[in-house]
C-alpha cells in the first residue's frame, strides 16, 4: 500500500509503497478515504515534534472505510465507516476505568503518541525497517492499522472528506472551547489565530453561547471565514504588534476566555494579556519544545487561568458523534473549512500551501 512517509525532517514526504500486516487482537485495518494535513504535521517535518520521530507516516486527521477487523474487535465491521481519532484510550488503566479518560497515560496511549501498537511494535515497514504511522494514524496513506479504541464509527451518509477533520483540527478547536475553556453563555472570547484549528475554536465558543467573538489573524482570507463561522469582530495584526493592546482597544477589562492557535509561545503571553481578571486563557498551539512562555507574575497572582489543552480534551467515543451531529443540525460548518482536494502524490503541496497560510485544510483523497 501507497504511504506519505517522512523519513527525515526539512525534507519532502516520499510517497512510496509499504508492506502492511494483517490485523492483530483489537486491531482494525481502515482504508483511507481523506486526511486533512494539520500544522501539527508540519511541525513534525520541521523537527518540532517530540513524538514524531522518522521514519513516519504522516497524517492523523483521518477518515475512511473498515477494510479489515482483527480477532476480538466487537464494535465495528468491514464496510463501516470510521475517523480516526487523535489518540485513543487504553481502556484499563485506572484513570480510564474512573472515566478520567484523557488523562491515561497508560503504556498503550503513550506508545500510541509514538505510533506503536500496545506491544511496542509497528505493522508498516519498508524493506524491513519498521516505519511508525504518526499518532497511531498515519492517515496520509491508503490504508492505516489501528487500534479499535481510537476509532468512531459514523453516519455513512456524511462526507469523509469533511468528516476526517474530526481526527483533530475540529476536535481540537471544538474541545477547547467546551471541554478545556467551558465557555460561558453570553461570555467574549478572543481567538489568536484563525487557521484549521483556530476557526473551530471560533465555532466552538458560537456553540457554546459566546455573543463577542473577536478573530485575530495576520490574514484578510482567515478573518472573512471566521466572520463567516461566528466571529463578530476581526482584528487584522502585523507579526510582532501587539494583539492585546489591539484586543484591549475593544473589550478594555480584557475578555473572558483568550485562545491562541498558531504555536508561538510570545502570542500566548498576548492571548493571555488580553484576558480579564479571572479569565482564562488556553495555550492550543504546540509550540516548540523548550520554548518558554514569559508572564508578568503578578498577572498571574490577580486570579487568571492559563490552561494547557492536547486534543481539546477530546474523548473520541462522546465528541466525534456530538461534532456529526452539530454539522448534520447546521450549527458546524465543515464545508467551509476544506478548500482542496488532493490525491497522495500531490502531498508536498499540502504542505507548501500551509507553509504559506494560503489554505485552512487541504484534505488528500488516497
Ligand atoms: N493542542 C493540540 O492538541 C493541537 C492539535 C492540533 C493542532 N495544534 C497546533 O495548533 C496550531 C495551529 O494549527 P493549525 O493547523 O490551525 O495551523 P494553521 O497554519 O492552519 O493556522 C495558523 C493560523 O495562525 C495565523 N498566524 C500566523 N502568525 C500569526 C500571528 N503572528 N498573529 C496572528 N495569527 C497568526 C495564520 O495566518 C493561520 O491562519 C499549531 O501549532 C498546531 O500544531 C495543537
Ligand atoms: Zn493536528
Ligand atoms: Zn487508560
């Protein structure tokens, strides 16, 4: 089978053909319908990316159809169709067995992270070399092996090429305003960062009942689809200004709940400066390893929030089906989120037009 496989950062991906096992106990074959490219996957072939370490599939914003099921898989069958979550719980582990399922961190999840199966090992390989799929995904691929656990089953009627945005980008921007945040009704939110993830933050505190919603981004295209999404305000910035003071300007006390969603650690400390006293604010962008995050202590002290947030606290089995329903009932908008469509070969142009901030998601149709 066909793979988009990074097998060293700062370089193209080298779409080549892998040799695949067949399924083991609770393992599942999906054939790969859609991958949307994230800049999570950017990062990764920048070398910022702890867990992703090549050789590696890319790719873990996937959709598509069960082609296969292991021994003593119970929940799906070949035929159904799938996304494939950003990491799946154990199951076992007492966190997960107290419900505390985002915080297992069981060998299972974190050999997950890895792109290893439980025992340790990996089903693609090329000539004998083991290649890990990212996030136990690697969806830039025909076909991906995964664990049951890290796969919902949904409604065959909507679009996989719009339904593989719930293994993150959706997710992520979704959950971090509802599970990680828990917007308020009624609340004003600021939004720093207005790409795959970000507009899905933005939609994500509309859903949750915000009635000022202020997008900022460095580009006019991102800031017309978030006023299109739910922002009601639209702050252009030039790299480097300062978003708070430009946030301020609107909402002087500072605003609720402050998100950044580009992964650079000196607009954190902006999103953060632009929260009221009280606020919250969330760090969704990944920013580098060892990059520091700077805060006035004394801001801190006057009773605001700083919350980290991996997968927008995501649990694939309850917010996979209420991200479907949202799109089904018209309060999610996907559509406007894809804006090319692309066969496998063509993946390095995923990656340039990111690279540029030209797209919110190109999704690769394998
Ligand atoms: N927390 C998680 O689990 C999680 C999950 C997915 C992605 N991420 C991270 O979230 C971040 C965003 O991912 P994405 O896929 O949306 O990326 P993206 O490239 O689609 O979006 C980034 C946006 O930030 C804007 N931007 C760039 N510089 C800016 C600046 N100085 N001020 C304001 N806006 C600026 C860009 O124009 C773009 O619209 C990345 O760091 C990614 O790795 C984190
Ligand atoms: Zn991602
Ligand atoms: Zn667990």
């Amino acid at each position: 089978m066909r793979a988009a496989v990074m097998h060293e950062p700062h370089k193209p991906l080298v779409v080549e053909e892998l040799e695949i096992e067949s399924p083991h106990t609770g393992e599942v074959v999906v054939r790969i319908a859609a991958s949307g490219v994230c800049r999570s996957d950017l990062h990764a072939i920048e070398g910022e990316s702890p867990v992703s370490i090549p050789p590696l599939v890319l790719g873990h914003e996937g959709a598509g159809i069960v082609e296969e099921v292991g021994p003593g898989v119970t929940g799906l069958v070949r035929g159904d169709a799938v996304v494939i979550a950003l990491y799946g719980p154990c199951g076992t582990c007492n966190d997960c067995r107290a419900g505390d399922i985002t915080n297992c961190w069981s060998e299972t999840r974190t050999h997950n992270m890895y792109g290893r199966m439980p025992d340790g090992a990996t089903r693609l390989s090329l000539g004998g070399t083991p290649i890990a799929p990212m996030c136990g995904s690697g969806s830039l691929a025909e076909l991906s092996v995964v664990r049951e656990a890290q796969l919902v089953k949904i409604d065959p009627d909507i679009p996989l090429d719009l339904a593989c945005l719930a293994g993150c980008g959706v997710t992520t921007g979704i959950g971090a305003a509802l599970n990680i945040a828990k917007v308020e009704p009624g609340s004003v939110a600021a939004v720093v960062g207005c790409g795959g993830v970000g507009l899905n933050v933005i939609q994500g505190t509309r859903i949750a009942g915000a009635t000022r919603i202020i997008a900022c981004d460095t580009q006019q295209t991102k800031l017309d689809l978030a006023s299109d999404l739910g922002a009601t305000d639209c702050v252009r910035v030039e790299p480097g200004e300062s978003i708070s003071e430009r946030i301020k300007a609107l909402v002087p006390g500072g605003v609720d709940y402050a998100f950044e969603v580009v992964g650079h650690t000196p607009l954190v400390s902006e999103a953060f400066d632009s929260a009221r006293t009280g606020g919250t604010t969330v760090m969704v962008g990944a920013p580098p390893p060892g990059t520091q995050v700077t805060i006035d202590s004394r801001t801190l002290f006057s009773d605001r929030k700083l919350l980290g947030c991996l997968g927008g606290g995501n649990i694939p089995a309850r917010d996979i089906p209420r991200i479907m329903r949202h799109y089904q009932q018209g309060t999610l908008n996907l559509e406007k989120l894809v804006e090319t469509r692309i066969p496998l070969e063509r993946v390095n142009e995923a990656f340039d037009a990111l690279r540029k901030g030209e797209t919110v998601r190109t999704v690769v149709q394998p």
